[in-house]
C-alpha cells in the first residue's frame, strides 16, 4: 500500500484550517448561511526552504493566523480544510510562554 503526501514547495506551507464556529464568544448561535472567514489553522508540512530559513520560525503543528485570500485549495481529504498557503499570508503564530515560579 502506497501513502501519499503532500509538500509544499517554494515559500509556502501546508495548513489544516480550524473548524469553522457556529457560535460567538458571547453565545449568539450564527446561521449556517453567515459566511464567517475561518483565519486560524495548524501547520500540517512546511517546505524545505521555509525550514532551512530562520526568517520563519515555522514548525510543524504551530497554530498560526492566516490570511486567506491567496490560499489553494487542497482536494485531499473528506473534509477539505487543507489549504496551500504563501508564507507571507501567515501573518502570526500562537506562542505559549512559561513563566518561571517563584519560590
């Protein structure tokens, strides 16, 4: 059995797209026809020359904000939130930061 993958190439990467939210932070349940744009996904693949780059502090499953405007479509799986997307539309990553305890 062959498994196929998928890698970017070039200045781009590969992001899985969050689910999209029914509901606001303030509770109001949205319509399934309200066309909110979903703008955070995880980092599926990274190309070779993002990851040899240290401009990008890109790694694998790094949650990140994206634009998508220029992001292509993916036809790989059932739910098809996979997207290639430019480097440059992924506009910040989600860091967590320990802080040290005080004793």
């Amino acid at each position: 059995m062959t498994l196929e993958t998928i890698e970017p190439v070039g200045l781009r990467v590969l992001i899985r797209k969050d689910a999209e939210k029914r509901t606001t932070r303030g509770g109001i349940h949205l319509p399934d026809d309200a066309k909110t744009p979903v703008l955070t996904g995880r980092v599926v693949a990274i190309s070779a020359q993002i990851e040899s780059d240290p401009d990008y502090p890109l790694q694998q499953y790094d949650k990140v904000l994206i634009d998508p405007r220029n992001g292509i479509p993916v036809d790989f799986e059932q739910d098809n939130r996979l997207f290639i997307v430019p480097v440059e539309d992924v506009v910040a990553v989600f860091r967590k930061e320990e802080k040290d305890s005080i004793a």
